[in-house]
C-alpha cells in the first residue's frame, strides 16, 4: 500500500531542489543572453529569492521526513535561515 502522506512530505523537498535547479538554469541562460556574468545575475535579488524559497521547502520537506530530533534540528534551523533571509530580502526590495 502506498502511504500518501510521506509522498506528500517528499514532495516539498523534491519540488524545492528542482525549483533551484530551474532557476539557477534560467538564470544561466539569462546572464548568457545580457552578456553578463553569471556571477553577477545570481546575486540579483530575483535569483535569491527563488532559491531561498527552494531551500526553504527542502527545510520542509527534510523536517517533514525527519525521525529523530537529531534530523530535526537542522530541518528547523534551515526553516529559520530561509525565513529570516526572505524577509531580509523583501525588507530591501521595499525601500
């Protein structure tokens, strides 16, 4: 038998990490196509952004599956890292 629930848990680390993959991706080609170096195109703010949001739900999904508190409290400091680093973030893009 198929237990949905840990699909349903797996499925935020997986969609995190391609979510990251398809962004650093995107963001390749993008800086390919300005003429800019890639360096410079990942430090963007629209670039980490979508990767903070693709380690965030890795964080999810990693405390999701998690079976002991040694597993967990990595989860949930990544948790915190990524909501304190979009905040950060979109507290910038505001000013």
């Amino acid at each position: 038998m198929i237990n949905w629930m840990s699909v349903v848990y797996n499925s935020f680390w997986i969609v995190g990490l391609a979510l990251m993959l398809a962004a650093f991706s995107y963001y390749y080609w993008l800086a390919g196509q300005a003429g800019r170096p890639l360096r410079q195109e990942l430090s963007r703010p629209p670039f980490q952004g979508v990767a903070t949001i693709g380690m965030l739900l890795v964080g999810i999904g990693l405390a999701l599956t998690a079976k002991g508190i040694w597993q967990v409290l990595p989860a949930v400091a990544l948790i915190i890292v990524c909501i304190i680093a979009l905040l950060v973030l979109f507290k910038s893009q505001a000013k």
